[in-house]
C-alpha cells in the first residue's frame, strides 16, 4: 500500500466514483459526497425491497383522511367501490390485531384498521 504524509493511497468505496486518494487507513471515501451518495444508494435498495410498502400505506392514509367519517360507534361503513373510485390500494400491508368490536381481526395500518364485510369495508380509527 501506497504512503505518503500519513495517508495511504486507497481507491473510494462510493461505486461510481472509484478514484484513488490518499486518506486515513480507516476512511473508506474520498469525500464526504461520495459517502452520502454510497448512503443514498443503500436506501434506494431498501425502497425497492419494500416494494412500496411506504407508498401504499401513506396513500391509503392519505385517502381516509379525506373519506373518513365516523358514526356515533366511532366506525365508518364505505363500500368497496367506493373504496375503489378512490384507488385505495387493497393490496397494502397491514398488521392483523385482535379487535372485541367485530368479533375477531381487523387488519390495522397507522392509526387506522378494517374489516371487510361482504362488499362493505368497516374503517375504525385510533384515538
Ligand atoms: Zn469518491
């Protein structure tokens, strides 16, 4: 290995960058760009492992922010076509809970969960 004034000659860990620079034993980039650009990179991976998880969950909190009305029950009853001409993603993950209010298990996103009832969905929201 390369030394010169302290440093040592080594190639930048950020992927695109590659250069050679002289630097501590222990830095890995040749500056703090390329290490925030490593980072980024790193967290573009995870976005498309989650395969947008994120995404739905904000849009479907999104949506029952503006659509969702509460009965005296603290429930809403909103139909799936309903649910649908707003372009609810059904397909977004969601915790199951156990729940004493419909017998059984809501599956819960945020702060707000459902049960599907035939064609009607049933939206409960916490707090
Ligand atoms: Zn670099």
């Amino acid at each position: 290995m390369k030394y010169k004034d302290g440093k040592y000659l080594q190639v930048c860990g950020f992927i695109l960058c590659g250069i050679e620079f002289y630097g501590r034993l222990n830095q890995i980039y040749c500056s703090p760009q390329c290490k925030q650009a490593h980072n980024n990179r790193k967290t573009s991976r995870v976005n498309r492992l989650a395969n947008g998880a994120d995404t739905k969950i904000r849009k479907a909190i999104r949506i029952m922010m503006r659509l969702f009305k509460p009965d005296e029950e603290g429930k809403m009853v909103i139909s799936m076509v309903v649910l649908a001409y707003n372009a609810f993603p059904f397909d977004l993950p969601t915790t199951l809970i156990k729940d004493d209010r419909c017998s059984g298990e809501l599956y819960s996103f945020g702060l707000f969960s459902f049960y599907r009832d035939g064609e009607n969905f049933i939206f409960y929201k916490t707090q």
